[in-house]
C-alpha cells in the first residue's frame, strides 16, 4: 500500500545550475553573478527545457487465488508539466540577459512551443502471471486510466522571426504566434467561481508492461513445491528478470473555455519600443509572456473556432533487465524513451536517459546508487536511494549537491510513503506435508508432497516411505535416507567399514588414532605415527627398516643385516667410529668432523656447559631464557668450525602418555636445533631426534632421577 507519494524531475539544455547556489549558504543571485552561478551553453543548437511533478496518491494493491498469480491495484496521481521546445540560441540568450548584444541582434525560432499542464488520473490496474514454468516466468499488467485536466496553457509558432534594433526595440518581425489556456475555473480570461466544473476536461490512457523472469536454482512455482516459504512473495525467486513497458500512453479532451489568441506578424520596418512594456528581469518569464501579447503587432486575433483542442500525454517506453548478483545485492539497468508526438497542444518531455543502479535490499532496507545518463543535458548524474521500513527516498544528482561537479542541468528526487504486507497466503494443508488440501489425496494424513499426499508402508518405522528408504528393514535416519549410523560418525552403517567404532569419513569411517592416515584395522603400530609403506610403523633412523623389524631402530643399518650396520666393520683400532685408513689419529679416540682425533678440552667444556644450562618451560618446548647465553656460545663455536656436526637427543621421564611424551622429546630437540639455525649453523650440520622415555640415565622413581631424563643430550661430532 502506498499513502503518498512526491517526485520532481527537471532536465534543459541551456542553463545550468551552479552547485554553490544550491549548497546550504547559497550567494546572492543578481545580474553580475548570474553567469557564474546560472552558467549557460554557448552553442547555436535549439533550446529545449522540462519540469515534471508528479503527487502520487493513496493506492492499494491486492493479490488473490492461492498461487498470487492475480493481482488488483487502484491509483491516483496529481501530475503537473511544463515543457519549453525548440527556441533559438538568439532568443534564449536574450532571454537570459536581453542587455548582452551579442545576443539579441535577431533570432528565428521554428516550431517554438510552450506548453503547461496540471492533470490528474485514476488507473485500475490488472496483473497476472502469464506463463509459471519450472525455469521461468512471464508476468504482465495493464492499467486502464481516466485522465482528469486541471488546467492546461500552450503558445505555440511555427515560424516566428524577431530581429532587434537595440536591446529595446524590435525592429522587424514576422511570423504567428498561438496562444490559449484551459482551466474550469476560467472563461474570457477571467475567473469565474461560480462555474467550476472539474470534469469537463477529461481524457483517457493506460500503461501496459511485461517481465520476463528467469528463476534460481531453487525452483519455485506458484505452489506449495514442498516448500513452506514458496508462496512468499518478498523472497527473491529469479537470477535476473528482463522487463518492457509503455507508460502514460493516453490524451486529454480540452475545453477551451478562453478564446483562441494569435498574433499575425507581417513588418518589415517596425520599430516598437518595449522598454515600459512590463518585460523585466530573467526569469519572470509570465511578464515577458503578458508584455509579447500587449504589443502592437498588427492587433490579436481572437478566434473561438479552435476553442476545444486535443492533447497527448506525455508517453514513455522503458526497457530494463536486473540482475540477482548475490542474495540481496543485485544490478539493473534501464533506459527510458520519452516520445515526442507533433502536435501543437502535445506535452513533450525528454527524448531518452540510461541509468545502471546497483542495490543493496532485503525486507527492511534498501540502498540504491543509480547512475544516470540525459541526452537533453548531455551529462552523467550520480543519485543515491534509499528504503527505511516504509519510508522511501531518491535523489538523481547528489555530486552536483555536494559540489563534486562545477553545475547541474538535469535533477530529480521522489519521496514515498509505502506499507508492505509480505503475506504468505498459504494455501490450506491440514496434515502439514506440504500438499495443499486441494491436491492431497489424504489431506489429514502427512504423506509425501512429491506423490498422491498420502502416506506409504514404512517396515522400519524410521518414518521414512519404503519407496524412498534405502535401508527398509533397518531403522535409520532422514539424513541417509533411513538407513542406520551406529557409531553416529556420519558414515551410515552400509557404506562404514568400521559400523561399530566411531571414525573419519576419509577413512570409511575406521578410526586412526596414531594419526598417520592408515585405519587402525591395517595399522601394524596403531599408536605409533608411522608410514604406509611401512603398514603404519615409523622408521625413526631412516634406513628403510621400520622400527618394528629394526633392531638397531635409532642406529642407520642395512636391510640385510636386519637394520644394523655391517657385521664386520673396517678396521677402527680406537674405536671412535672411523676406520683407521680415515682416521688422523688411529690410537685416540675423536670424532669424526675432526678427523678422528680428539675434540679439544675448550670444545668439550662449551658443549657441557650448553647441556648443563639447557632448561625448557614446564610441560612445552620453549626454550628458557636463561639458555639462551651458553647457547649462543655453542653455536658460534659450531660456525667457527664448519667441520664439526652435532647430535640432538631428546629425551624424558616416564610420567604420562607414551606418545605424547615421544612427541615432546621430538619437539625440544627440534626446539634446540631451531635455534641453532637461526644463529648461522647450517641445517645439514644438525640431527635432531627424540625418543621420550626410552632411554633414562637414573631411576624414575625419584623427582631428581625424573628431572635428570627430561634433558635433551647434546654431542659434537
């Protein structure tokens, strides 16, 4: 329902309007800021200028039958136009300011014509749903309208001629002038009270459109559909609509109740002085108008033969398309052609405007920002829009408002008060299965919206149909279509290769509680992280025998020897790992970065004092501060000696979980590798590993013995 309703729209080609004369401390408007801020167009083209105001009235629309498909509206509106056409560039500018020179020598205008109206309409309007297909459909509307005149003025000259001998006399002229004003309340150009009658002037017109709208994935008809929300006609049911219309198409039946005036022009050498006839400053164009008629021309002609005359409405076609973008986002764009009949009386408005306007909407609010381009202004606007509950609002050139742009000469806004009423209009479905009354079968009994409406077998009772029911014999759930889900891990019983223990979909609904991505059914170490080459088990010296067939896990073997290394190693009389032939030092023992030879006292006293100092928070991998020092020692030795490799052993008592004390060991000794590196030791040169509580060096049983395994063993080699 709309309670009332205002829009105004202005559009010429002449004069523009300065957007510091419409800012909120406007300047003082006189013949020497006039050009400033009432710029014109400096060009020999005709002028042509309309404003438009249009009062929309109470109007009520209804919509009828279960699908919504018929609806029935009643309108009323108060229009008012005045349109100015094709005035040459002489007059115009002499119009503008008749003390310019330049401008006022001559002027010939053809087809001038003015022309004024105030009329009111009543429309009846019918719209239906033309066609309700699955992926489309086509609506249309018609409104009837009963065209009430007001009052109505025109002047119109085919051809008239005025050439100027000075900024106050005419020195020739030539030409006809028409001129006649319509209104009940007129006659003889007087008011006459006493005779009103509001209706003489009548006339009548329609508005006939169609759109075409393609819907979403979500199919919806104009019935139920199986869907509760389907007949709500505020949600969105298309992904773009496409739309045609003809608008205002239609006349008025004037009553000339004012003689017919014309002036006939015919001099060649007339000179009249119309320095006192009234004519004053820009815009008072109704003196100007009064002053023209009180020349001497030849006389005025009053002729009561033309008293009644015919006149158009002023009829627009408009095409537009609109875009559901994303929800309540959408773009549209539309472009109106405003027809411009050849009729002495008709009213003309604006050849053609384009506008493209994305919006933000959803039941409560709206925001729209149109942009928009007129061909009689020649010039690009930038409106904004809104709707706040019912209560709406446009204006079609705030940049000229907040002077984003020197002047403005096409405008607009409308302001309106609306009320929605989003019915649902249910059709009646007593058993609540979505199938209205109307086509159930079994309208008290919940049946399936898809069939007859009535229920079907259910052996299972899971109140799924056994038509639809993938598991009939065995009571399940909707949401697999009535089969079970025992372990309730979203695998339903007969695709889970594990029905009974809770697991991972990716998994066929096994568990894997090691986590490395093989189910523990097929997992040789199921709560050891290991690989799938190795069905499960981890490889912790990485020598491609899994710890489980190692039986030197941390030692790197071969595979032939069971994961140890060779039985018979080469000759290595000190022991320390390198074989004499390598060794610099066969008799002592030393690492073998230092060629075999002992690791000097400096060395070995910096490593022990790194150890000794290696502290961690409690319960985590994060090196305490207090480390940091004896550290940094240790690894600026290590970048000193380039040769040098060292071995990071975590280690840690045997209070808590076996794994995840593993997976602390692992972490600090990476935790002391990582800082390592970031103290310029190459990553190569570092072997960092953990085996949580494997390996003590004291008793358990003690708080000191426990304290002393929590320790990550560092060794230079």
């Amino acid at each position: 329902m709309n309670l009332i309703g205002i829009g105004v729209r202005g559009s010429n080609n002449f004069v523009g309007v300065s957007s510091d004369l419409i800012s909120l401390s406007p300047p003082k408007l006189n013949d020497s800021t006039k050009s400033t801020y009432l710029p014109r167009v400096l060009n020999t083209s005709a002028k042509h200028a309309y404003l438009q105001a249009d009062i929309m009235g109470p109007s009520f629309m209804f919509s009828m039958g279960h699908k919504n498909k018929f609806s029935f509206a009643l309108s009323s509106n108060l229009k008012t136009l005045m349109t100015v056409n094709n005035v040459s560039n002489g007059l115009a500018n002499y119009m503008y300011d008749n003390k310019d020179t330049n401008n006022w020598k001559e002027s010939t205008s053809k087809d001038l014509m003015f022309n004024g109206s105030v009329w009111a309409n009543i429309g009846l309007t019918l719209g239906t749903v033309i066609l309700d297909k699955p992926g489309f459909s086509l609506k249309g509307a018609i409104t009837p309208k009963v065209n009430i005149g007001l009052v109505n003025t025109y002047a119109y000259s085919p051809n008239l001629k005025l050439e100027f001998a000075s900024q106050n006399a005419i020195r020739n002229a030539n030409g006809m002038l028409d001129n006649q004003i319509s209104a009940p309340f007129y006659t003889n150009s007087k008011v006459q009270g006493d005779s009103l009658k509001f209706f003489e002037n009548m006339g009548f017109g329609a508005d006939i459109g169609f759109i075409f709208e393609k819907k979403n994935k979500k199919v919806h008809t104009y019935e139920m559909d199986c869907r509760a929300d389907n007949v709500r006609r505020d949600l969105n049911k298309y992904t773009y609509r496409i739309g045609l219309s003809l608008i205002d198409y239609g006349y008025i039946q004037w009553k000339g109740k004012a003689p017919f005036r014309r002036i006939a022009v015919d001099e060649n050498a007339l000179t009249t002085d119309i320095a006192n006839s009234k004519f004053s400053k820009f815009p008072d164009v109704q003196r100007h108008s009064d002053s023209l008629f009180a020349l001497s021309f030849n006389g005025v002609t009053l002729d009561t033969s033309r008293a009644d005359y015919f006149m158009w409405t002023p009829t627009r076609l408009n095409a537009f398309i609109d875009f559901n973008v994303y929800k309540g986002i959408y773009f549209a764009a539309n472009a109106t052609y405003g027809f411009v009949i050849n009729n002495f009386a008709a009213s003309k408005t604006q050849n053609m405007q384009f506008a493209v306007t994305p919006r933000v909407e959803n039941k409560l609010f709206g925001l729209y920002l149109p942009i928009n381009y007129n061909m009689l202004a020649q010039e690009v606007n930038a409106g904004i829009g809104f709707r706040l509950l019912f209560f709406n609002f446009a204006l079609y050139d705030w940049t000229g408002i907040a002077g984003l742009k020197s002047q403005t000469r096409n405008a607009a806004f409308n302001m309106s008060f609306n009320i929605p009423f989003h019915q649902k209009s249910k059709p009646k479905d007593n058993d609540g299965d979505l199938m209205s009354n109307k086509k159930d079968k079994c309208p008290n009994d919940a049946g399936d919206c898809n069939g007859d409406g009535c229920p079907e077998p259910d052996d299972d009772g899971d109140g799924i149909g056994n038509s639809t029911d993938k598991c009939p014999n065995q009571k399940g759930v909707k949401a697999f279509d009535g089969c079970p889900d025992t372990d309730q891990d979203e695998v339903p019983d007969h695709l889970d290769r594990c029905p009974k223990k809770k697991g991972l979909k990716d998994l066929g609904g096994c568990p894997d509680k090691d986590g490395d991505g093989l189910p523990d059914h097929e997992d040789k170490c199921p709560n050891e992280k290991g690989q799938k080459k190795f069905d499960g088990c981890p490889d912790t010296d990485l020598d491609g025998v899994p710890d489980n067939a190692d039986e030197c896990p941390t030692v790197p073997g071969e595979y032939d020897n069971n994961g140890c290394p060779p039985v018979i190693p080469p000759k290595d009389t000190d022991n320390d790992g390198i074989i004499d032939s390598l060794d610099n030092c066969p008799f002592v023992v030393g690492p073998k970065a230092n060629k075999g030879c002992p690791i000097t006292a400096e060395a070995i006293s910096i490593v022990k004092v790194a150890q000794e100092k290696l502290e961690f928070e409690t319960g985590s991998s994060v090196i305490k501060k207090e480390s940091h020092q004896s550290l940094n020692t240790l690894a600026y030795y290590l970048v000193k000696n380039p040769d040098f490799k060292v071995s990071l052993k975590g280690h840690t008592d045997n209070i808590g979980d076996e794994q995840k004390n593993l997976k602390l060991s692992i972490d600090r000794a990476n935790a002391v590798k990582i800082f390592f590196i970031e103290n310029g030791v190459d990553a190569n040169r570092i072997d960092a590993q953990g085996y949580g509580m494997q390996y003590p060096i004291t008793d358990n049983k003690t708080p000191a013995g426990r304290a002393a395994n929590r320790r990550v063993d560092i060794e230079i080699n």
